[in-house]
C-alpha cells in the first residue's frame, strides 16, 4: 500500500490512575497502572465488567486525561499534549476501532476510509488509490461504494479496522472489537489483524472479553479492580499455521 513508513515506537503508561467523580462518589478506575507496549505486540486486556479495561484503552490513546500518572509515545509524551496537539497524535500516529463502529452513516465505505486522509491532507488520487487497495485488501471489493446502513456488522467492522490502518498508524486501539459480530465473523477479523500484525508491523491493543481474542494475542493483560492482576506472554503466533 502507498504511503510512507513511519519509525515504531515504544508504548509507556507510568502509575497510571483515573477516578470519576459522580454526585460526590469518587470510583477508582485506575489505580497506579505500570505498562509497556512494544512495537510490534499483538495484545489483548482483559477483566471483568469495571476492571477499567476500556478506560485504560482511552486514556493510552489519548481520549480521556488520567487523574494522575504520565503516557509517552516514544518520546513525546502525551498527557502534557494539548487538545490539538492530541487530535494531531491521533490522526497521524493512531488508529482507533471502537466496538460501535463510528462509522459515518452517510458516507460510502470508500468515502469513510478516505475521511481519515482527507483530514491529514493527502491528495484526491493518492486518497482514492489508497482506500481501494486497503478495502480489496479487507475483502470489501464489491461493497467500495455501499453506505453502513446497508452493510453487515462484520462488513462495518472491516470499513472500520480499513479506515484504523490506512494510514500506516504505528498502533491500532481496538475496544471490543468483535462483540458485535458472530463468532465466524469475528474470527475472520481477528485473521485479518493478526495477518496485518505479522506482514505489516503494527502493533494492535485489544480491550475484549472475547475468549477467542485473548486466545489468539500474544500477550494477555489482566485487570482487576483497576490494576493489573497478570501479564502474561505467549509464544504462540497470532496468526494461525497455514492449512490450520
């Protein structure tokens, strides 16, 4: 695919805390989460419903501010960002699949893919030419041109991972990704980014309680209760043997 090479860079969260605050009830998402995401890594977080899965996810992506503690991308370090400066990281260093799709319903799937370089300025042709082979390269040839209103959740969520990786991000956020989906479907998407994992370098995040996506990492995070309970890493390829 077009596009230039970006150099891959180290993933950190120091003592990491976030606590909400509603009608003077203080809930500790986060308590003083360590972590290291190297390029490359194909993980999965898992836990129980309020172990801060999801708001860990956010807050390393830069979408929600911690209470206390430092995130670094490489060496920028991105709790000090400002809000600008945070959508600039987002666009051209970040990929993000959330489990509600986000896609733009009024848009075609072509369209939504580009949408990501319009923003950064890329060139109609270049867009054009870049969101066609990304789609064929999802298995969406034949629905290029068909609105998500008029897709299935498995072919949403390809529009989606397509739109996340297009840009060559150096990490792909993915929250929840196959809750939505059957389990064909959702083990033809984890296919297709432990394939883009393997051949491109990416390194992918899962936030999940899919069994099947924490079978399939190669490294599986634990939270509980706001820290982490267990890091474990795999030896096992995230992509499976060829004939298997």
């Amino acid at each position: 695919m077009p596009g230039q090479e970006k150099p891959l860079a180290t993933l950190r969260a120091e003592q990491l805390s976030k606590t909400y605050a509603v009608h003077q009830v203080e809930t500790h998402a986060l308590r003083g989460v360590d972590l290291l995401i190297e390029p490359g890594e194909f993980t999965a977080i898992s836990g129980p419903s309020g172990s801060g899965k999801t708001t860990l996810l956010n807050l390393l992506g830069g979408l929600d501010s911690p209470s206390s503690g430092r995130v670094f991308l490489g060496e920028v370090e991105v709790t000090k960002l400002s809000q600008g400066e945070l959508s600039r990281l987002r666009l051209h260093r970040l990929g993000f699949v959330f489990q509600s799709y986000n896609l733009i319903p009024v848009l075609s799937a072509i369209e939504n893919v580009e949408y990501v370089m319009l923003l950064q300025g890329v060139a109609e042709k270049e867009r054009r030419e870049r969101a066609e082979t990304i789609l064929f390269e999802v298995g969406l040839q034949e629905l290029i041109h068909q609105r998500p209103p008029l897709m299935s959740g498995g072919q949403q969520q390809r529009v989606a991972v397509a739109r996340a990786i297009v840009s060559n991000p150096e990490l792909v956020m993915a929250d929840e990704p196959t809750a939505n989906l059957d389990s064909k479907t959702a083990a033809g998407l984890l296919d297709l980014m432990a394939r883009l994992n393997a051949e491109r370098g990416i390194t992918f995040l899962f936030s999940t309680h899919d069994p099947n996506v924490m079978a399939r990492a190669r490294r599986l995070i634990q939270l509980h209760d706001g820290r982490i309970a267990r890091d474990e890493k795999k030896a096992c390829p995230a992509s499976k043997p060829p004939g298997t």
